[in-house]
C-alpha cells in the first residue's frame, strides 16, 4: 500500500517573521510529487503569520501548517499552554507531540504524551507522534523495548484504529541535532520494528501509518532516507530553516 508521504519542517525556538515570509515565499514554487505534504511548524507567535503568508503566495494545498505543542486542557487556568481550538483559530492542521526535547527538558511523560495525542484527534488535528532512544539505550540495546513503551500508552489511550490519523516521527535521541544520522539500513530497520509492533496489533493500520524519520537529515543524506521502504518522509530541524537546502529536501520525499 502506498503511504502518504510528509516533510515537515521543527523549527523549534527558532525563526522570525523574516523566515516566515522567505519560507512561504520559497515554498510557493515547489514542485511536489502527488503524494507528498510539507508541514511547516514554527513557534507559536508565527503560527497565523505563516498561515496568511502561505494564502498569499496561493501556495499548494499540500503544504499545511503545524504547531509544535498543544496543551492536553481545553481552556481554563492554564498559564502559558496553547489549546487545540487557538491552534485551530491559526489554521493548523498538524501538532508536533512528545518531542524529545519536551520529553527531556519539560519532563513530559509517555502518558501526557498520550493525553495530548488524544485531546489533539479529538480537536481533528494530526498528531506528530515523536518517539526515539538515546544513545545509551541503543548501546544498551534496549531501543526496541523503549520505544514500545512510548507507542503502548498512546495504543492504550486512543486505540490503534486513531492510528489511521497519526504520523509517527522516529527521532534516535542521539541523532538530533547532533550532525549523526542513523545510517539509511539502521533507520530502515528501526521503522521496520515500528511498523511490525503496529501489524501485530492491526495489519491495515500499520500499513497506513506514515513513519517519518528525523536525526539530522540534511540535502545530502535525505534521498538515500527517504528511498528506504519503511521511511515515509522525514522530521526536519536544523535544514529546515535555511529554505533552500529545506526545498531540497522536500523534493527528494
Ligand atoms: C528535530 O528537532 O526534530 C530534528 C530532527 O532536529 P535536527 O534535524 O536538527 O536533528
């Protein structure tokens, strides 16, 4: 079966109004192959900025924008957290969700993780769901058993059928930011194990399920990615800020 095929772009705490005009801009003209979608996330004061911007050069209706986080509440005393429906007031359709870095840094567990993923379908966003170990789980070749328990509470919460709405992002730790990507036959092999911890659950589901990779992928490396079976399009943070090397990489998905 032929899986949606996504790039999309983390920009973290990086970007300006500057990038967001340069990138929808540079975004305007890109060809894509019919089954490709690019989503963009800035941060969250850009979110409605890119929006208009992408309106305005009348880009392609596969280019989408996403948020890097959401809240797991609805609305109420929750100061500094972002919700599902101002999100979808900025025209999102996308949500980046259990990052490494929110997972490392801001402590976010597999369960919030999890209630995140669910308060995100509910609203009709597509979750991004990041998963991935660090260097010494790999070392320790425990990679397997760590990422079952990030998938297992979102199976648990949501149910594997909601699968059908999510993109897993498979992001080793060790391989972002950090220039070392896993190698395209290491990489395979890790979307493959996802792929199979899902068959096993549901054969249809885990047909359908995009799984991008992310670790540094750049306009080098991003074709022999992209061309491995189990790898669906990629997570892309540091080259997504520079519009050009990014455009590479979203014509080689
Ligand atoms: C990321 O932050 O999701 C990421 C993959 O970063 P980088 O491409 O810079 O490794």
């Amino acid at each position: 079966m032929k899986r949606q095929t996504i790039v999309a772009a983390n920009w973290k705490m990086n970007g300006s109004f500057g990038l967001v005009t340069e990138m929808s801009q540079g975004l305007a003209d890109l060809q894509l192959a019919n089954d490709v979608s690019v989503v963009v996330c800035p941060s969250a004061p850009f979110l409605a900025a890119l929006t208009d911007a992408l309106e305005h050069e009348k880009a392609s209706e596969h280019i989408s924008v996403g948020a890097q986080n959401v809240s797991e509440f609805e609305q109420g005393a929750y100061t500094g957290e972002i919700s599902t429906s101002m999100l979808q007031a900025c025209k999102v359709q996308y949500v980046i969700l259990g990052h490494s870095e929110r997972r490392s840094i801001f402590k976010e567990t597999s369960t919030q993780v999890a209630h995140k993923v669910k308060t995100a379908l509910d609203a009709g966003l597509v979750p991004i769901l990041c998963i991935g170990e660090s260097e010494a789980q790999r070392t320790a070749e425990q990679t397997e058993t760590v990422l079952a328990a990030q998938l297992q509470p979102v199976i648990d919460e949501v149910g594997i059928e909601r699968f059908s709405h999510i993109v897993i992002a498979y992001e080793p730790v060790w391989a972002i930011g950090t220039g070392k990507t896993a190698s395209p036959d290491m990489a395979q092999a890790t979307h493959q194990f996802i792929r199979k911890f899902l068959a096993d659950i549901d054969k249809d589901i885990a047909a359908k399920t995009p799984v991008l990779y992310g670790g540094s992928v750049n306009a080098k490396n991003c074709e022999a990615l992209f061309s491995q079976t189990d790898i669906d399009g990629g997570l892309i943070g540091g080259a997504s800020l520079k519009v050009d090397e990014f455009k590479v990489i979203c014509s080689a998905a």
